[in-house]
C-alpha cells in the first residue's frame, strides 16, 4: 500500500517483468521473422521460458497472479462483456472476466505459435530441440507448418489488439491508467 493508503499492490514484480519481457519478445519475433532469423529463434525461445514460467507462477504466485483468481465462468464472462456494453461493469482489482479470459486465450495461443514455431524449425532448418525427432519429415510439410505458424501468429496479432482496446475502455470506464498500474503494480483501492 502507499503512503498515503489510496493505492494497493497488485501486479508483483514477476507479472510485471514478464508481461514487458513478453511483449517486447513477440515484437522482436514478429519483426525478425524471415530477415534474422537466429534473433527470430531466440526471441522464441525466451517465449518458451517465459511461458513455463508464467504456468508455474500462475499456480503458486501472488493472488491476482494465479490463475485462480481470474478463471470465470462462461455465464459471469457474459455477463461482464453484456455490462461492458452499456458502460456499467464493475471494477475489479485483479482481472475481469473478460481480461481474464484474454489471459487464458493468449497463453494458449502463445503456447501453440511456439509449438508450431519449434515443429518448424525443425523441418525447414533441421535445428532445434526438435530436429532429430522430425528428420525425415519430407520438404512438403515445410509449406502448410509455415502456413499454420503465420496463422497463429496474425489470429495472436488480433487478439492482442482486442487486448490493447479493452485496456482502453477498462481505463477510460473506471478512470484508472491500466498501463500504468502494469508499470508500477499498483491500483487504486
């Protein structure tokens, strides 16, 4: 809390250095795709760690880091999205339903892009962890698992955009900086 008592800590130090380190990998990634590949690779794999990190952390972390603390039903996610709407869902002090959600979405998405990235890498560059296991995978897989990464990759893209515009709203509805908080780690109470 602060000083003056009108702030609370939320976001712990590793949600915050992982939410930045992560952001900054996937750009990094994105932008190196074809051109760099070496900086393109390791980008990932710090995206690998990251992500097992982030699984572990969700389990024994701080409270609005686990990933019990924003797991919502279907039927209260509805229901905020339906609140969302007319401008009159609730604050939260960790995640919201939605946001939540988009937590869930991403990691899953982060996951897949990395599996298919390493599955890639293999077969087109017979490098990786992965390459002894898919040696003799022929040249016409290289085409459809390239196809199937960008896919993933341009959908992630997407959903980090709906990301990016709820953090708008949340901040603008509840007149509080969102990306700020995710600087500092500190919310309004």
């Amino acid at each position: 809390m602060s000083p003056n008592g009108q702030f609370v800590k939320v976001w712990d130090p590793f949600i915050r250095i992982f939410h930045w380190t992560l952001v900054t990998a996937f750009v990094i990634a994105y932008l190196t795709e074809d051109d760099l590949l070496g900086l393109h690779v390791w980008a990932g794999y710090i995206i690998i760690g990251l992500l097992f990190l982030r699984l572990v952390w969700g389990l024994v972390g701080t409270r609005h880091a686990r990933f019990a603390d924003f797991i919502y039903s279907p039927t209260s996610i509805r229901a905020f999205l339906k609140n969302t709407l007319r401008l009159k869902a609730p604050r939260y002090l960790g995640h919201n339903p939605a946001g939540g959600l988009m937590v869930i979405v991403l990691l899953v998405m982060l996951v897949l892009i990395s599996a298919s990235g390493l599955v890639l890498y293999a077969v087109d560059e017979h490098a990786g962890p992965l390459a002894s296991l898919l040696s003799g995978v022929g040249e016409n897989w290289e085409g459809i698992l390239e196809g199937l990464h960008e896919f993933l990759v341009n959908i992630t893209l997407a959903l980090v955009v709906v990301h990016i515009a709820g953090v708008v709203v949340e901040s603008l509805v509840h007149r509080e900086n969102l990306v700020q908080a995710m600087v500092t780690g500190l919310k309004r109470k």
